[in-house]
C-alpha cells in the first residue's frame, strides 16, 4: 500500500481556487490578484482533474415507469424520485428565485464567483474558515457528486459535503470544465433537475407536482420561493415538517427577488401574505416499488421486475434508468379476476389465498394478462398483504391436484400407449409398483359409481384416481415428468418439494436431504403421486401449461412484457426465450378435446351450471388428499387461465366451503370445482362478455387409437 502524501498546504490550496478565477476569465471589474500571487502563477493553466467524473445529464438517475398495455401507470420505480425537465419547461419564478437566493451573478460570471474567492482568501488569511457563496455552477458540479458519482456510497458522498479547502479546489476544477462543456441555461436547468427538495424528491418538476399538484413551467411566486428557499437545507425549510420556518425562508427569497429587480414590491408583498399553500399529507409522491400498485396489479408488476431481471437488466438499471416498461397487463380482465377472488376469498381471510393468472395463448407468444389473488402485494399480513408473490413462485406447496392428470394423458398419448377413445382400467382402489422399491403406492377413488374400464374422456372429466396412477405407471414417471417440463412446467419442476431452489450449500444439513436438495424432476423420478398433483407449483406457470394446449402445442415464455423504451425513448431489446413446439399440434388438439367435458358433465359442471356458464372450452379440477389445496385450470376462446385456491398461512388446514371460503376441518373439504372454478366462471363471464364462442378443436384422427410409440407431427385439423 503506497503512503500517503502529505497533506495539501491550505495557502496554496486556496492561491490555486483564486487562480482557477482568473484563468476562467471571470475576474471581475476591480478584482485584484490576491496577494502573494506572482506574476509567474499567472500561466497556471487549468488541468484535467484525474479520476474527476463526467458530468452526464443522461446518468442523472431517472424513475422508471412500469404501464399496463393501454399505457396507464401502474408503478414507479425509483431510487430517486425525478422526472426530466428542461430550461423552457422551467417557469422563470422559478429561474429568478433560485438565482436571487443562490447566485445572482450567475449570468454574468463564469464557473466561479472572483469576489467569493477573494474573501475566502482574505479570511483565510486571517485564519478563518472558507467561507461559501459557491456559485450554481460550483453547486451543480457538489449535487452531481452526491446523488449521481456517489449516490451508493456513503464515505465519498460525505467527503463530497466537507466543508474543506481540497473540496472546494476539486468542485471548482470540474465547474470550470462543466462550464466550457455547457451553455449557462443548461447548467441551471441541470441543477434544478438534480437538487433534492426532501426526501425522495429530487429536481423542480417533481417537486412542483409533489409539494403544490403543479408543474414546473406553471410555478407561481410564492411557490417558486418556497422551493427555492429549500434548496439550502430541504430538512430545516421542509414545509410539512417545519412550516415556520418553511415561511420565513420562503418570505427571505422573495425579499430577495425584490432586491435584485426581478420582482416589483408590489408583487412581493402579495406573495410574502400568501399561505405556503401545500398539497395535504405531502409531499406527494408514488411509492418507489411494485408494493404501490394498484391490488389487482402488484403481483403482475413484480414478475414483470423479475422477468426483466432475469433478462439482463440489473435492479439498479430499472431503478434510476428512467425506462417506460410498457407490459401486457389487461386492466379490465385484470380488474375482472380480482373482483372474482375477493369475492370468493376475502383478502383478509386467515390463512386462505385464492390466486389466478391469465394468459392469451399464441403461437408466437404467450402475453400475461393478469396475475391476481385475493392477497395484495406488500408487507402489511394484516391487511392480507404478502411481500411473496405467490402467483408467480411455486407458492402453492400442496399441489394442483388431479389437474396434473393432464400431463399423463399428454404423456400417453405421445407414447401411444393409448388413445382418445381408449377406455382405462379403474377399480375402485389398487397398490402400484414403486419404482426402486419392494413396496407398493395404495391408491383408491375418491367416491364410489365410478365404470371400470371407463373412458379417457370420461375419466378426464370425472378424474378417478386409480384410473390415472395406471395410467402413470404404463406410460412411465419420467415420461409424465417431462411432459410437465414440456407443457409448461419451468420453474415449478427446477424447484425442490418446498418450492424453493434446490439447497446446494454442503454446510447446511439440509442439503443431504433429497426433498430439500433436489429439484421436483428429480424428486417425483420414484414418486407415483406426482399424477395426483401433491407437489409445489406455480399458478402461472398452469395457466401457460393451458396456453401451450390451446396453441397447438407451442409453448412461450409467459412474457409480461410488450416493449422498454430508455429515457430519450429509444427501443431496448429484451432477451426472451424462443417459443417452441413442444408436442404435435394433433395431440394438443387431442388433449384440448379430452377436456372440453369438464364443465358439462365434469367436476366443474355444477359449478358452470350456477354460473350461467355455456361456453364451450377446456378445463380440469384438481383437489389435493386432505384439502388443503384446490384448483381448476381451464380455457376459452384466446384465454388460458388457472385459478387456485389454497393455504396460506402458518398452520394450514383443510380449505371449506363456505361464505367465506375458510380453514377448518369440514369432514368433506372443498374441492376444485366447488371453490376454484367459481371465480373463473365469475371473471371469464365479465371478460368475454358477447364475445362469439371459439369451438375447442376436435381430436386428432392419429390420436384416436394407441400407437406404437412414435410421435409424428400431424397438421391441424
């Protein structure tokens, strides 16, 4: 480590500060060379700082925008709470308040003020301490330090305030390069931008519209003296705070203004009786995370953050680079499916979450429409928030149920080990096989009157549990596993048995343990229950599995995302995974068929009956063993959708049925078609409104008997 250099004599120090003056031109009429300057100081020429910053506007950190895809707001991201202004959109109160206070000469003089470098000379002298009066510039160039160079590093941000000689020489070696780089009017602009007015606030425009619901071209005297009179110390002149002296401050401004022509005393007295006049309860300003979405938005916005993240963009990127993400958000359906949770599960109810995501099938893409519980996003539990976002993540630790009996069937009829007019064996109950054991897995139906042999179409809409698990063992577990993987089944299946990320670390006992430390893909290799839907899963993630159906068999991405635009509103490209055809559109259609009898003769039909429900469209429940979560993953038209309804809280039980739905334990519990397929007849009914029906297409002919094993792709129909 080299040593440190001795440290810089202040003389000399402050000798360089009054000659940096005269080498900018700026010495005034009268102003005389400080003594003790010789005649050869006088050649000193101004040096490059080393390691000094750029002054960018463009890195002055920004608020990101995050809209629905009718570009209405939904969020606002920001470590600094700023919008962009320019010098024409900035009223001229507020140009001759801040200059009457701050620096009147500011026109006249260059990037430092001679007359305040000549008393600090003296005073220094004298053995006084530097005394201020730095110019607009000086204090452009000491703001673009602290919230710019060094907004995440304390130390420099506080070396930047020190009020010490070697600061002083720094600020004014990059204000007289900022001056030479900059026209006057952009320099003030840059600093009215930049300065913080408490708090979160940060530049005029914000602060015109945070503290008086205006704006900064329309800025009237008494407030433009106000914000002027903050600048100084935006913590002792806070108006919410400290009014008083808020006032006095503000009133010393407008003297100000008196003084130096640019307001008649007339006019000055009139402004001087005016209240402060601020917005109540302000400043007012948005919340600078997902958390400040509207309910039925926080959610969607939060995968959309992370979906950018995992894209390339950085939190700090989306916090200060001022994009305008414009998502896929449908703010009626959206609006639509929170009104249908809430009802059916109120947002407060004790340990019970009703969530529910929408996607619009494609084969080019796969855009999220809506991402929604009965829970809100934030940290207040409460209020029935939580800071988890529980549509997203594998969040439902218990299970879809039966509703992953659609990745067997998808599974077997890949394989051709049957096809869609088969008919399955189904006793009432049996043990099966486990792979890589002695023992054998016992299931039963649940209820009696099931037919054995029964039909797969049939079974699909009446999903016996035997039937199924036979099903599973005939086709082969890793088969059925990759079909999940294949349909949609992403991050669900990367998750270990608690739906969170496989534990690697060796040091955490957890680690040897296989439902901790293994992803589900591994995990349920040996399992026959995976069919029975009893592992973690991700309600989005079975709304796309039902997007890839009704796209023939092509799965995207579920993107929340249309387009990022940057600050000066040029596209960014956002890196996505390509779609992909992930099963022959002939089975896709074949499955889509298969389930298009859930909601008339099905687990669900009593459900769509009460409801009204007469469209035609796919759909499959699914009840967990003990209740604990039910669900119904469905589509119609151009919309897949999965709506669960499941345990949420420290001690889970059985869900019931009831008004509310709540926990208890109820002997019969609730069931997917009791409890989570109303809120999709309910939201679907609102969202298609007269739309016209799309049939579900009819299946296959290559899919109607079992093959021999191959899979070829066959046209759609």
């Amino acid at each position: 480590m080299t040593a440190p250099g001795p440290a810089p004599d202040r003389s000399r120090l402050l000798r360089r500060l009054a000659l940096l003056c005269v080498v900018a031109g700026v010495v005034a009429t009268g102003f005389l060379v400080p003594l003790g300057v010789g005649i050869d100081d006088l050649s000193y020429q101004v040096p490059t700082v080393s390691g000094g910053p750029d002054i960018d506007p463009a890195k002055v950190p920004l608020a990101t925008t995050v809209q629905d895809r009718n570009g209405a707001t939904i969020a606002t991201l920001y470590a600094q709470y700023r919008t962009p202004v320019s010098y024409a959109q900035i009223a001229p109160t507020m140009t001759a308040a801040i200059l009457a206070v701050e620096d009147r000469r500011f026109f006249d003089e260059s990037a430092l003020d001679p007359t305040s470098i000549a008393r600090a000379v003296v005073n220094n002298a004298s053995g006084g301490d530097l005394q201020g009066a730095s110019t607009i510039t000086q204090q452009y160039v000491k703001n673009y330090l602290i919230d710019v160079v060094d907004r995440d590093d304390p130390a420099e941000q506080a070396a930047d305030r020190a009020d010490t000689v070697g600061r002083k020489v720094r600020e004014a070696e990059i204000a007289v390069q900022v001056s030479h780089a900059m026209s006057k009017q952009d320099v003030l602009a840059g600093y009215l931008d930049l300065v913080e007015f408490s708090g979160s606030v940060y530049g005029v425009a914000t602060a015109a519209q945070a503290y008086f619901g205006t704006t900064a071209s329309a800025l009237t005297v008494p407030q433009a003296a106000l914000l002027a009179g903050m600048v100084n110390n935006p913590t002792l002149d806070n108006p919410y705070t400290h009014p008083q002296q808020a006032l006095a401050r503000r009133n010393v401004v407008i003297d100000a203004m008196v003084q130096d022509g640019s307001l008649d005393a007339a006019a000055g007295a009139t402004a001087k009786a005016a209240p402060l006049g601020v917005l109540a309860n302000g400043p007012v300003v948005p919340g600078s995370t997902c958390m400040s979405a509207r309910p039925d938005a926080g959610f969607f916005c939060a995968y959309a953050v992370s979906y950018l993240e995992q894209a390339g963009f950085t939190d700090d990127q989306l916090a200060t680079g001022g994009y305008t993400i414009r998502t896929t958000l449908d703010p009626a359906a959206s609006q639509a499916i929170k009104d249908a949770v809430d009802a059916d599960v109120p947002t407060t109810q004790n340990g019970v979450a009703n969530t529910f995501a929408l996607v619009q099938p494609g084969a080019t893409g796969h855009q999220v429409l809506a991402m929604v519980a009965n829970r809100n996003y934030g940290t207040d539990a409460g209020a029935g928030e939580t800071a988890t976002n529980i549509v997203a993540d594998p969040s439902n630790v218990f299970g879809a149920g039966s509703s992953f009996k659609i990745f067997t069937t998808a599974a077997a009829l890949e394989a051709g080990t049957v096809g869609f007019d088969s008919a399955l064996p189904d006793p009432s109950s049996a043990c099966f096989p486990v792979p890589g054991s002695r023992t054998c897995y016992p299931v039963h139906n649940d209820g009696a009157g099931y037919p054995d042999p029964i039909s797969l179409q049939d079974a699909l809409a009446t999903s016996p549990n035997v039937a199924f698990v036979g099903l599973e063992e005939k086709t082969g577990l890793p088969a059925v596993i990759a079909m999940a993987q294949k349909l949609g089944l992403r991050t669900t299946l990367a998750s270990n048995d608690v739906g969170r990320p496989p534990i690697t670390d060796p040091a955490d006992p957890l680690s040897k343990n296989p439902q901790y430390d293994q992803p589900q893909s591994q995990y349920y290799q040996g399992k026959p229950s995976f069919t029975l839907g009893d592992s973690p899963v991700s309600t989005l993630e079975m709304a796309n599995v039902s997007a890839t159906i009704l796209s023939g068999g092509v799965w995207c991405p579920p993107t929340p995302i249309l387009s990022v635009t940057d600050r000066t509103g040029a596209q960014v490209p956002v890196n996505q995974q390509p779609c992909a055809q992930v099963v022959p559109p002939g089975l896709a259609h074949t499955l889509a068929a298969g389930l298009s009898r859930d909601t008339t003769i099905g687990t669900s039909a009593a459900a769509a009956s009460a409801a009204g429900w007469t469209h035609p469209g796919i759909g499959k429940t699914g009840t967990t063993n003990a209740s604990e979560s039910v669900a119904f993953v469905g589509g119609v038209d151009d919309y897949a959708a999965a709506s669960m309804v499941f345990a949420d809280g420290p001690h889970p039980q059985e869900v019931c049925p009831g008004t509310p739905v709540h926990l208890g334990q109820c002997g019969s519990g609730a069931f997917g078609g009791t409890v989570a397929a109303p809120p999709y007849f309910a939201a679907m009914k609102a969202i298609l409104g007269g739309q016209p029906d799309v049939p579900v297409p009819p299946p296959d002919p290559a899919y109607l008997e079992p093959r021999d094993g191959s899979s070829t792709v066959h046209a759609p129909n």
